[in-house]
C-alpha cells in the first residue's frame, strides 16, 4: 500500500493508538478515572487469565469476519459502511431457516444455516453495490440508510413475526426469536469458555481471501478496478460486475458474521447482535493495512481492546460510550497519520516549516 | 385510516411540523454544501449534530440560557470542523473514512458526556414559538409557515442568504473555483488550505446548530441518538440539491414532510408497524440518490487532497 518499510508502518500505526488513547486518558480524568488503573485494567486483563484470552478471540472472530469483507469491498473501490446492517440482515435470514427446519440433522443444518446468512448478507451488500455501478449512487451514504433500514427491520420481525412463541405466552414480551436447534450450534473449543469454532471458521476464510484477492485473476481485476478504474476498464475487466461481485461478498462476509455470533454464543436472534462490529470491523480492516491476513493481528489487538474497555469500565465504571469514542479517535489517527506512510518526505517537510519562515510566493513575472 | 390523515386540522398539523422540521436539514445540509463545494466531503456531520444537540442541552441546562446552548453548540462545530479540516486539507486524509471516525468519535463522546453530566431524560427551556403579526393570523398559511421559533425562520433564511455568498460574492467564487480546480486557484493568489478550512469551520458550526435545534428548538430534552441519522441524511441532501441552497431546500422540505409524516402516523396510532414509519425516510433516501444520480455534475475536486508542494 505504502512506500514505506514495515517498521515505519508499524510505527505510525503504533503512534496512532497511543495518540488515541492519549485522548482517551483525558476523558478518563473528565470521568474522576485514573487512567493508569483504567489502561491497566484494559491492556492486561485480556491477557491474564483463561477468560481473559478466550473472551480476546470471542470478540476477534467477528471483527476478522467483518473486517474480511470490507477489505475485499476496500480494494475493488468500494467503501462499505454497511457491514452493521449486513451483519443484522445475515443472522435474521439465518435464524429464521435454522428456526423453519429444526429436525434436519445437525450437518446439514449448520452449513446451510450459515449459507443462508451469507447470501442474505450479500444481497444486502449487492444493493448499494449494484447502485453504485450502475446509477453512480455514493455507496457509504446508501449503506449507511441501509444499516438504519435494516435495524428497524429486524426489530419489526422481533416484535412481530419471529418473536418467541413463549415470550409471548409469557407475556413478557421481550424482542428476541425462540431458541435455534442444537444440532445447529457452533460447538464450543474449550469446555467452560464461549471460545466456538466461529474463530477456526475465521482464521480459514482470512487464508481463503488472501488466495482470492492475490492468487486467482477474479481476484487480481478486482484489485485493478480498487486501484485503476479505467485503466483497467481499458484492459477489458467488466468494471461494474467487479464492482457489484466485491459487495455481493462484502456483504456475505458481515452477514455470516453475524449468523457465527448467533450460532457461535446467544443461540437466538435478539437485537443488538451486532454490538458496533460493523464500524468496528472498518477500524480492524483499515489497521490491518487492508490485507486479508494483516486483518488478523488487527483484530486480536481490537478484540482485546475492546474487551479490556469492558474491563476498564467495571474496574474504573465510567460510560460505555467512551469505547466508541476512542475508536472515532483510532480512525482519525490512522487516516490522519497515513500521510506519513505515503509520502516519506512528508515529516521531514513539516518539521521544515517550523523552522523556517513560510515560503515567499514567487514572483514569476507578474501579470501575462 | 386515511380520513383521520385527511382530516383539515391533521393535514396543517403535518405540514407545521414538516416546516419545523426542515430546520435541521437545512442547517447541516447548506453548511455541508460549503464544505463540499470547496472540495471536501465532511461525512462526520451527524458527529458534529450529536455533540452539538448535547452542547446545546447541557450548557442550556446548566445556566438556564437557551441561547448561551447555541453559542455552545457553534462553538462546538467551530471546533470539529477545526478537527476535520486538519485531517483531510492538511494531512490530506482519505476524506470518506475521517468523516466516519468524526462521526464515531462525535456520537459516542456525546454520549459519554451525557451519561457522565446529566444521565436521565430531563426538559430544559427551549425557545419558543414567535407567531410574526398578522402573517401568522393568515388561516392555516398562517399556522403552517409564520408560528414557528427563530431557529425555523433563521434557517429558512439561510436559504437566499448562502445562495448570494456562494454565486454573488468573491469569496464565493473562490470557494467554487478551489472546488474545481484546486491548481488554477491556487496559481491566481487563492490560499486553497485557507478556503477549505473556512468552509469546513463554516458547515461544521451550521451543523452544530442543527443539532441544537434538535435539542433547544424541538424536543427540549436530550435522548441517545437524537440526531436518528439526520446527519447523514444531509449529506445526502446536499447530492440531491445539486450543490444549490434552492435545491437543498426543496429536497430539506421532501424529507421533513416524510419524517413529518411518519410522526404522525406514529402519533394517530394507525395500523402500520411504526418500525416501517421509521424506516421511510432512509427508504427515501436511497430512491432519492438513484434518481439523481448518474447524470449530476459535481464539484470536480470533491474529495481529492490538494497538495500545493506536489507529491
């Protein structure tokens, strides 16, 4: 992506979270929190303990699942803001198919369970996609109606047709659908945790993008299309298909997302699912540098944070929406700082210009 | 159903409110129109509203002062759009995701604020209806257009008002010429860095207002997520205006009847899933950028970094 060697890379994004959570340690002193406890709690919990490490990767698994579409969306041109409302999408169509055949037999259940979330997440994706190619509509404004479309969607099956029968029998009411089979579910990987095959799930697809996107020529045009769009229409590849194929699986990737949360940890569709992976899935892919397989150490870094920033708020209780923020703030960063990836001079010029006086227009003859 | 939408008194009840509700469109949509007719697509705008519908409240709360609340919410824009600004005119930052980290960075510090000041739902003084003399006894005209707060008027008038600065003034031209050839301006003596980052300030505090309408001339109470996507929204406004305040208006007056609209049906109880009411706007939306899309001309330097040293 960058001129730049690895270690510079590494060193700016580095800077970046450090820059952020700089900021953050001021709204932490804002919320009477010493942010020395709060960033202890958030950088060790994770990684002290059984749960610790198993709740890091429960969280990693969405994030590489999200963060895996939006950089196959990122790479052929096409900003999906979307992944929230694909996710949402994915694991209602999921959860009502595991729901319509409960007695098929576990094997054939849970793939095709996980089938359906995806094509109904890639048609959620394809939608924004297909009007970007063809009627040149602004694919981050349209994925972003779409997320809000989706969440009232989803809510309306709650509430309505998909609620569990006993919820209302019950009378409590309370929006979520009746229990998926077990022969559908995720089997756990360590007795005692909520760490599923999800993650195995995960990592494997990560192998299988970095082969597409780099090993096979579908993959190659639609990385011609990210970097040269007409060039590479003048090479004969059909622009739009590309275009419409890279959300069809950029939406899939976030709607299996989450159908494996569902599959993987609640059992049942409730809202909320998708607990802010869908704009969290953007800051991992951007940090992974946009690959398939940097995507993975972004989202164990990102998995933990967030888990720590869980932590942190019960160790120091300050508001939960200071997760968010401090996300905002990552991004802000790690675009902001990526200038210094792209144009190696780039620091040395604004050192330059604190030192010196601003250069004088120069006068170059005057008027014609 | 449809004769309780019928009826004279629900009809002028929905336009008033579709009136007032035009507000905050328009204030965020003209101010972004700057922003991106100099070239810059500022996507944090419902960041901005957030923090600025919580400024707003908060100060209004504190002091008992709706206006010292605008004062903060401008302030509040002033300086996110300062933020902005820096990131994608001097660190020539790829414009579409520093928008959204705006926006994340926006709603979820205005939300940690709100928990950590206030945390419950309480009202606060808000401004009040100026009904203007004898416009307003007009019948029904009257209750439509001239009962509203300053806040409606004053957005309304922003409407010609930023139409004269963007085509009538000389500023104006050269936020429109930095927006198109960001080089030839720059060859005729026009700062492109200081040009950007007046418009970015500029939308960012309209934007800030916006939110404070939300707040201080509508609800006069602060919720999560108040601001439901209108910042967005008015990104999308500013597209389907075709970059021109008198565009702005009547797409700013499309969207507030709709969400007018789905209010009332909300409102009258009647027989449709309100989630669908909810979605109709954002449906709209999407409709709205296909059918304009495609055949708009748009500022040619929007979203591009200008880099007076070259690479």
């Amino acid at each position: 992506m960058g001129k730049q060697s690895p270690g510079m890379k590494l060193l700016v994004l580095t800077g970046a979270v450090v820059g952020a959570l700089l900021i953050g340690a001021l709204l932490l002193l804002m919320a009477g929190a010493n942010p020395l406890v709060a960033y202890k709690a958030m950088l060790l919990g994770p990684f002290s303990s059984r749960y610790g490490i198993t709740e890091t990767l429960v969280k990693t698994t969405p994030l590489i699942l999200v963060a895996l579409g939006i950089v196959i969306a990122f790479r052929s041109g096409t900003l999906n803001i979307g992944a929230e409302g694909q996710m949402m999408i994915g694991a209602l169509a999921g959860s009502a198919f595991a729901l319509a055949f409960p007695s098929l037999p576990g094997i054939i259940l849970l793939p095709a369970t996980l089938l359906v979330s995806f094509a109904a997440g890639a048609l959620w994706g394809g939608i924004p996609g297909w009007l970007k190619a063809y009627l040149n509509v602004n694919e981050i404004l349209s994925t972003i109606m779409l997320n809000a479309i989706a969440a009232q969607f989803v809510t309306y099956m709650l509430r309505g047709p998909l609620i569990d029968p006993k919820e209302v029998s019950y009378g409590t009411g309370f929006p979520q659908t009746a229990q998926i089979a077990k022969a559908a579910w995720l089997p756990r990987l360590l007795p005692r945790t909520r760490l599923h095959w999800g993650i195995i799930l995960a990592l494997v697809l990560a192998g299988l993008v970095y082969i597409f996107l780099w090993r096979t020529s579908l993959g190659y045009k639609m990385r011609t299309v990210g970097a040269q769009k007409e060039a590479s229409r003048y090479g004969g590849v059909r622009v739009e298909r590309m275009m419409v194929l890279a959300m069809l699986l950029s939406g899939g990737f976030a709607g299996l997302a989450g159908m494996v949360e569902v599959l993987g940890i609640h059992h049942r569709l409730m809202d909320g699912i998708s607990g802010g992976y869908g704009f969290s899935g953007i800051v991992v892919a951007l940090f992974g540098q946009l690959h398939p397989l940097g995507v993975i150490p972004a989202a164990i870094l990102f998995g933990a944070l967030m888990l720590g920033a869980d932590m942190m708020q019960r160790a120091v209780s300050v508001p939960a929406a200071i997760v968010f923020t401090i996300q905002g703030l990552v991004v802000l960063f790690v675009v902001g700082s990526d200038i210094f990836i792209r144009r190696p001079g780039f620091a040395a010029r604004i050192f330059k210009r604190f030192k010196t006086p601003p250069r004088p227009v120069p006068d170059e003859g005057g008027a014609q | 159903m449809i004769h309780q939408l019928l009826s004279l008194s629900t009809i002028v009840g929905i336009l008033a409110t579709a009136v007032r509700l035009t507000t905050p469109f328009l204030l965020a949509a003209l101010g972004e129109m700057f922003a991106q007719r100099s070239g810059i697509y500022n996507l944090g705008v419902e960041g901005v509203m957030m923090m600025g519908a919580f400024g707003g409240f908060w100060v209004a709360l504190v002091t008992g002062s709706a206006w010292l609340g605008i004062l903060a919410a401008m302030g509040i824009g002033a300086l996110m759009g300062l933020l902005m600004a820096f990131i994608s005119v001097t660190m020539q930052a790829e414009q579409g995701i520093s928008g959204i980290g705006l926006y994340m960075f926006g709603w979820g510090l205005a939300g940690f604020l709100f928990r950590l000041t206030v945390g419950y739902i309480t009202s606060i003084d808000g401004f009040k209806p100026i009904a203007i003399p004898l416009l307003s006894d007009i019948p029904v005209l009257g209750t439509v257009l001239f009962d509203h707060n300053w806040m409606v008027y004053f957005a309304l008038l922003m409407v010609p008002i930023t139409w004269v600065i963007l085509f009538k003034t000389t500023w104006g031209l050269k936020v429109r010429a930095v927006g198109v050839t960001p080089e030839a301006a720059d060859t005729l003596g026009v700062s492109v860095a200081r040009v950007r980052y007046t418009c970015v300030i500029i939308g960012s505090v309209m934007a800030g207002l916006a939110g404070a309408f939300l707040t201080l001339g509508h609800t006069n109470m602060y919720a999560d997520n108040i601001t439901a996507g209108r910042g967005f929204i008015a990104v999308a406004l500013v597209y389907f205006g075709r970059w021109n305040p008198w565009g702005i208006l009547g797409g700013a007056f499309l969207f507030s009847f709709v969400d007018a609209l789905q209010l009332w049906i909300q409102v009258l109880g009647l027989n449709i899933p309100y989630e669908f009411a909810v979605m109709t706007p954002y449906v709209l939306t999407i409709l709205a950028l296909a059918l304009v899309a495609g055949r708009i001309w748009e500022p040619a330097a929007l979203g591009r970094p200008f880099d007076r040293e070259g690479g």
